[in-house]
C-alpha cells in the first residue's frame, strides 16, 4: 500500500462526502479510492469511516486521522511548493480565527480581492472571541486584539485600534447625555464585555490630555462577542465602547450615537499570533500581509469619512 497515496485519498472522501465525489475529482476508479480506504483502516487497524447508501460518516478515530493527515499534507505541497518555481502562486488551505466583527467588515468585503490575488488559496474562519487550540484545530494563525499573553505565540502588530464610545438615541433619551466620564457612575448602564479568556468584564476608559478615568459601569447582560455587543447598544440596553470602523453603519442609520467624542479611549493593539512550532507558510504570509493593508485602509477611510473615496 502507498500510504501517502491512501492518506490523499481519505482526505478527499471526508472533504467531498462521498466515494463518488472523491473519485471523479481525483480522476480514478470509484473502485480504487474504496480499495485505498479499506487498505489504510486495514494498515491502522481501526474504521474511519462509517458507509451508509446515501452518505459517508467519519468516526471519532477517522475525524482524528483526518485533522493530522490533512496537516501533514498541506504541510508536505508546502514543502514541495517551496522546491519549485509554483511557490510565486501560493495554494493550499489557511485557516483563520478571528472576531466577526473583522470578518464582516474587513474580510468578506474584500474577498474577491484576495480571490483575484490567490486563486489557488482556500480560506477557513473560525468566527468568534473564544479561545482556540491552534494545533489541535489545525489554526494557521489568528486575529486578536490586545497585547497576546501566551509566550508559545508568535506575534505581528497589524493595527493601532481606535475606539469610541457610542450608545442609542433611545439610551441617552432615557438616561441623559453624559458630559464627563463620571456622569456615567450615577445612573448609567452599560453593555458588559468578556473575553473568554480573561473571564472578567471590561470597564470602559477614557483619556483626555494627562487625565485617565475608567468607570465600572453595571450592566443588564454582558456577552463574550463583539457583534452581539453592538447589537446590544444599539438595542439601547447599556452604553458600548467599539472600534469606529465596525460601528460606521449603525452610526450612519442613527442607530449609534458617538458620546464624550473629547474623551477617546488609548487605542488598542491588534495582532495576528500563530503557534511558534508552526512554520509560516507562503500561503498564511501572503494572507496576513493582505490583512494587514485591509486594516489599515479601513482605519485611514475611517478617518477621511468625507472623502469620496472612502466606500461601504
């Protein structure tokens, strides 16, 4: 048996669903992908794959197999892509996790960009704040913001973010206009914000000139995600500090509205982390070298609002 061979051919039975799929994709006989798969379950003693008439289900030890087999793989064309005049097209899988907030307002508008760019280049999100195992899941690298703690990451600063503090017309009818950061100790909620990994709710900051003031405000519910915690404020349950970019259409619909515009917060740093055991492949360095302008047009758009040349 040619394992290597056997382990190409497993992964695309699980990528596709099925033998049929698999076989006309890799240009062979249907007979021979099952007589591979069989071959490899025999070589490691275990089923990986369940086969029903209508559809394949991977199994616990098969969806483990997969992971592993799909790395090395990638891993391996990688190593082949390097050796040969194909590495000016990079190809393969990159598997991202990143907030949803980037995703929609960063990524997936400029997707066919990146698409024109790369074409041989497939892109995976993990969409949300979790925390994430970058080898277990297979993560390529990862967009968050603030300063990474984990010493077994390597980290790239991409970004300078500039957040404001925003809450709806209703809110503030309700509550009152706040004039100073204090006014917002006596009467005032706020929408709770909690990484999951640092299991605490966030207070709101502010800075104007050498004079800092950070307020713990009470809140009716806190989430762990930043698009829930926008649609919060704009729900008017409590006030929210975001990133400008990422509120600009609910600003625009007079669904937000900017407060204590005199007292921004100290931008937070965004980086891209990636596990230091993973070597950084063409592919993922030519992704976050895309991000990473993608960030930076959208700050300085945010910034010239008014220009013609800044478009949703």
């Amino acid at each position: 048996m040619d394992q290597l061979s056997a382990m190409r051919v497993f992964t695309r039975v699980v990528e596709t669903g099925n033998f049929s799929k698999a076989a006309t994709s890799l240009k062979m006989p249907k007979t021979t992908v099952t007589t591979s798969v069989q071959a490899l379950e025999a070589h490691l003693g275990t089923k990986l794959l369940n086969r029903t008439t209508r559809q394949v289900v991977v199994t616990t030890d098969g969806a483990l197999y997969y992971e592993r087999a799909s790395r090395l793989l990638s891993e391996l064309d990688e190593l082949d892509g390097s050796l040969s005049s194909s590495q000016a097209q990079p190809s393969g899988k990159v598997r991202v996790a990143l907030s949803g907030a980037f995703a929609d307002r960063i990524i997936m508008p400029a997707m066919c960009d990146f698409h024109t760019r790369y074409p041989q280049i497939q892109l995976e999100f993990d969409i949300g704040d979790r925390i994430v195992d970058y080898i277990a899941e297979n993560i390529d690298c990862a967009l968050r913001a603030g300063t990474p703690s984990d010493q077994s990451l390597v980290a790239r600063k991409v970004a300078d973010l500039e957040l404001r503090t925003y809450a709806s017309p209703r809110y503030l009818q309700k509550m009152g206009v706040p004039t100073h950061p204090r006014d917002l100790e006596t009467g005032h909620f706020g929408v709770g914000y909690m990484k999951a990994y640092e299991g605490r709710v966030f207070p709101l900051e502010f800075r104007r000139d050498d004079e800092e003031v950070q307020v713990q405000l009470d809140y009716v519910t806190s989430v762990n995600e930043f698009r829930s915690y926008v649609a919060a404020a704009v729900a008017g349950i409590g006030i929210a500090q975001a990133i400008a970019f990422t509120v600009r259409d609910a600003v625009d619909r007079g669904e937000l509205v900017e407060i204590l515009p005199d007292w921004p917060r100290d931008p937070i740093p965004l980086y891209i982390v990636y596990p230091q055991t993973r070597h950084l492949s063409n592919k993922v360095r030519v992704f976050v070298d895309w991000l990473a302008k993608q960030l930076q047009d959208a700050q300085n758009c945010e910034k010239q609002r008014s220009s013609t040349s800044c478009v949703s």
